[in-house]
C-alpha cells in the first residue's frame, strides 16, 4: 500500500487553483487549494501535507513570507514557488530561503508535474536518510560497521562480548568483506584498548623478511643489521598482533609462533634472551583453513591453537539490504560527500548497486560510491558505475533463492519488512506493544508501518483464538 502525495495550492487566482487541483488529481495525488493564505496556514493545523505549491506574489503576502510561516507549523513540508517572468529574482531567493524549484506563469503541465515528482522525490530521500542516520547511531553501528543484517548483527554481539577476553580468534571472509575493521573492534572495543594494534600481512613478505618483521633481530645478526630492532610481537606486547592472511605463513614459521603461543616468550634473529610478550592473537584469511590443514599447508595444532573463536563476515552479496545503510555511512563520512553537500542516492542509483554481485564486497562498494560522488552534480547520486563485470556477473547461474533479489532494491526492502512485521505480529498474536518491544520501535511507528503494509493485527489475533501474548 503506498500512501498518496497530498499537494496544498495557495494562489490568489481562483482558476489558477482550480487547474491545479485539477491536473494534480488526474496525476494521482490528494490536492487541496486556496485562495486565502491564511486559511492555508490554519489548514495545516489540521491535515498532514507533503508539498505546498505557493504563489510568489499576492495581495495580502508575499509567498516566501508565507512559506515561511507555513514551515514554521509544518517542517517537513517542502514547496514550489509558482511566479510570473518579472518575478524571478524573487524566485532564487524563495530557493535560497528552502523551497525546492520554482515555475513560471503560464506553466506547462508537463513541468509542473516534473518539479512535483522531483520535489517529492527530495523529501522521500531526505526522510528515508534522516531515518537511516538515526538506524545507525542507535541500533545498527558498532565500532565503525554498520548492519542490520541478522547474521552480522550477531558477529557484532559476539566481537563485544569477545572484545573482553584475550581468546585468540580466527576471522574468515571474502576479501574486502571488512576483516580488519572486525579485528579492530576486538581491539578497541576490549580491555587491550590502551595497547598497540598491530597488523602484518603475513602474504606480503618472504620467509626470512617475514621472522625479522616479527620476531626483530639484534645488532649483527645478519649483514645489514647495524642495530637491533623490535619485531611486531614484541612491539605488540600488551596489545593486539593481528596476522593477516594467515594461510600463508610457511609451515616453520607456524611452528616459531605456537611456542610463542604457548610459553609467551619471543627470540630476537640473533639473540638468545628470552623476552616475555603479552600478546592477543588475531588472524585473518579469506581461505578454506581446514582445507589448508588437509592438504598440510598449515599445521594441525597451529589451527587449533589460534583458532578457538572462529568468526565469519558474509559477502555483501548475503547483505544486499545493507546496500542503503552503507551508502548513507559513506555519505555522512567521507570528505568530498560532505563537501559536495550529497544528500542520497536515487532509487535507480539503489537498484543499480542491488542487482550488482559485488565480488569485491565493501571495499569494492566504496569504490563505486567515491567514483560517483566525485562525478555527480546536485545533491543526490543519480547514477552508479559497477564497472564491466557487472553483467557477466548477472548472468551467471542463480543460487537456490536468488530470484528474491531480481527485483529494484525499494521492493526487496519493502517486502522483507512486511514480512518481519507479519512474523512479528504471529509471534505475539497480534499484540502491538511486545511486538513494538521486540522491533526496538514506538507503538505509533509500528500502528503506521503495519497499516502500510495492509496487515490487520486483529486476525493474528483471531488465529490463535486468544488476546494478545505479553510475554517477551
């Protein structure tokens, strides 16, 4: 059920109000005209409206005068200046104080309607993203990542709870799904917070390079080595060592860092102190580890000694209804959006990233949004560039179940919340308060939603043949 645009018209020539009422109704939407500016203002003290169309010049007030007032009782609403050819520097500045486009007298049908549709659209995104910017500062952000999907929300709960403990941990996932930002808030979310965070690429470097990185050398130890240097272990110490592509470390090098594991002491290359470290180890790997330990290209009891906490991101592609999240994220976060004022993207632009596999996963959707924001003009992003793999992606063989995302990203959305609603509503037995209780939402936002959606909590109700269940 989607609800119908209401349009207020203030103009102080009757026919003027007439043909717009007219031309507005047979467009689809509610409209409601004026001649009166301050019946217009009493107006909204009793109707909700979405748009006000306002004459710039009138007898009794000038129309940014009346805007003015009018948003003075109702905020949200926008508005359209309607003014004849001398009044057009009124106009801009009518643009300058809010209203959203203006249209010259005699207008054309076919303009009037394009500047309501795309004044509407404005306030739909600047709603949806005010709505989202609050999802994610009180349910849907935890240290720097953001979700609503089940499966991380989850992770989120686990990281926070394992953030407390020095458990050793193991994080799986595609690449660029975020297993590094994961690693950081068992970091910083956890009691280790005040030591050092420090990363090593396990795949990046030789194995002789690799044990020096880690381990450090003293003065000496080798040709080249004048003095003596810390090792990522040591200088970790008190901290958290985070090993990035684990499966590559080689099989002796395993080997050094399970003693150091077990007995928490480290060599320096070149030395023979034993240092004490007090490290936490995380590691990382977008393998198959038990695979690697199969085929032996990682030791069996270095797995099982580093992996005790295994932890796994899904691929965005099993978190498309993350896609809008992410994007408002990036938006209130990177420095040419906010310098470009962006306010969203459009439903194209969603549609676009929703039907998109994304074998890049975040860091590939960064990418594609810092590509279009540095291309687009305005303030909401029109248009994204997935790039040419895009299509080959899409037709690829569909997994079982992935008919459900061939359809624009507003659909999917909608859907998936009439369907939460109705498991909700039958979990409770139709009653609004545990099922407001439960969704983390007032009883009035969820009255509105499940009118949205056409349900009826009554017949949940009548299903069970009870009242409502007010156990949580």
């Amino acid at each position: 059920m989607t609800t119908t645009a209401r349009i207020l018209v203030v103009d102080d020539d009757p026919l003027i109000c007439e043909q717009l009422t007219e031309l507005y109704a047979g467009a689809g939407y509610e409209a409601r005209a004026t001649s009166e500016p301050g019946q217009a203002i009493d107006l909204l003290g009793v109707e909700a409206f979405d748009l006000g169309v306002i004459d710039l010049k009138m007898p009794s007030i000038d129309g940014i005068t009346l805007m003015q007032e009018m948003r003075a009782r109702a905020p949200s609403i926008d508005f359209i200046m309607i003014t004849g050819h001398a009044s057009i520097k009124g106009a801009v500045e009518a643009i300058r104080m809010g209203a959203s486009d203006y249209i010259t007298k005699p207008f054309d049908r076919d303009e009037i309607l394009l500047a309501t549709q795309k004044a509407l659209e404005r306030r739909r995104l600047l709603e949806e993203i005010d709505y989202l910017r609050k999802q994610l500062s009180e349910r849907y952000s935890f240290a720097n990542m953001v979700s609503r999907n089940a499966a991380m929300l989850e992770l989120f709960a686990t990281v926070e709870m394992l953030a407390e403990s020095d458990t050793s941990v193991v994080i799986t996932g595609e690449s660029g799904t975020g297993k590094e930002l994961v690693a950081r808030a068992l970091h910083f979310q956890g009691k280790r917070k005040s030591g050092r965070f420090v990363a090593i690429n396990c795949a990046g470097l030789p194995e002789q390079l690799l044990e020096s990185e880690l381990f450090g050398f003293e003065k000496g130890a080798f040709t080249g080595a004048a003095q003596e240097r810390i090792g990522k272990i040591e200088w970790a110490s008190g901290g958290t060592l985070f090993l990035d592509e684990i499966e590559s470390i080689p099989l002796s090098m395993q080997m050094k860092l399970l003693r150091v594991l077990e007995v928490r002491t480290i060599e320096r290359l070149g030395g023979n102190r034993q240092i004490p470290v007090d490290i936490r180890i995380v590691a990382a790997s977008n393998q198959d580890l038990d695979e690697a330990v199969r085929s032996g290209r990682m030791r069996e009891d270095f797995y099982y000694r580093i992996n005790v906490m295994p932890l796994h991101i899904p691929p965005l592609r099993e978190r498309l209804e993350d896609l809008p999240l992410l994007a408002v994220n990036f938006l209130q976060t990177h420095p040419l959006a906010r310098q470009k004022g962006i306010q969203g993207l459009s439903d194209h632009a969603l549609s676009q990233l929703a039907a998109y596999h994304w074998p890049g996963n975040i860091r590939e959707l960064l990418n594609v949004l810092e590509r279009a924001t540095l291309r687009t003009k305005g303030d909401v992003i029109q248009e994204v560039d997935v790039g040419p793999v895009a299509p080959a992606r899409l037709s690829a063989p569909a997994a079982e179940g992935q008919e459900q995302f061939d359809v624009p990203l507003k659909e999917f959305v909608r859907g998936a919340e009439r369907e939460y609603l109705s498991h909700l509503l039958e979990r409770y037995q139709g009653g609004i308060g545990p099922s407001a209780r439960h969704a983390a939402v007032d009883q009035a936002t969820l009255h509105r939603k499940i009118k949205a959606h056409g349900l009826r909590p009554g017949t949940y109700r009548a299903r069970f043949g009870a009242g409502p269940a007010t156990a949580e």
